[in-house]
C-alpha cells in the first residue's frame, strides 16, 4: 500500500507564513503529477496549486504572487511555500499524487489532510 504524510499546518498571523511538506511512500513505481487542494469550512474543496514535468507549476490565479510549489522528486515529495497569508486561506489542505503502483497501475493518492488557520 501507500502511505501519505502530510505536515507544516498551524496557526498563523495575517501575513504569516507556512511550508508545507508532503511525502507518498510506499509501493510507487512512478508519480508523475503532484499537487495540492483545499477546502475552506462549507465549501468545495479547490485547487491551489498543480506540478508536472509537462506543464511545470500551475496556480490558481488567487495564489500565484503568494504560493510556490515544488517537489523532490527522487523522495516523491511536494512542498507548498505560502507567503502572505490571508485570513480567506484557512482550511484543510490536501496533497495528490497521480502515477503507477508497482502492479503498473494508474492510481492516485490523498493526503489525509491538514489543517491550516490564518487568524490574529
């Protein structure tokens, strides 16, 4: 199976900043997208952020001056750099990963989630 940890939520003041980690282990053979979602209390959850060797980092427009994506991809792992924060920020967030298990099949795999609170 796959394990997924996820970790560097909190709490933080209005123009804090937070760094999120994310690391898929487990029986992999190849992630070939990676990208994080969230979803604010009583809303849908959305995308914040996507990261490929095809389309390179994606963002929301909201996040893009603000949040930078990234990976190490020899350790199947993806980072999230939130600067700025706004209170409009708070929520669970989610990393994703999509590839190939070690059967060769396409599979996809979710963070358990973690939360983040921006708040004086």
């Amino acid at each position: 199976q796959v394990q997924v940890v996820e970790s560097g939520g909190g709490f933080v003041q209005p123009g804090g900043s937070l760094r999120l980690s994310c690391k898929f282990f487990g029986d992999i053979f190849a992630v070939n997208v990676m990208a994080w979602y969230r979803q604010a209390p009583g809303k849908q959850r959305e995308l914040v952020a996507t990261v490929s060797s095809n389309t390179g980092a994606v963002y929301a427009e909201s996040m893009k001056d603000r949040f930078t994506i990234s990976t190490d991809n020899g350790r199947n792992t993806v980072f999230l750099q939130m600067n700025g924060l706004k209170l409009d920020d708070t929520g669970v967030y989610y990393c994703n990963a999509e590839g190939l298990d070690t059967d060769i099949r396409r599979a996809s795999w979710w963070g358990q989630g973690i939360q983040v609170t921006v708040a004086s």
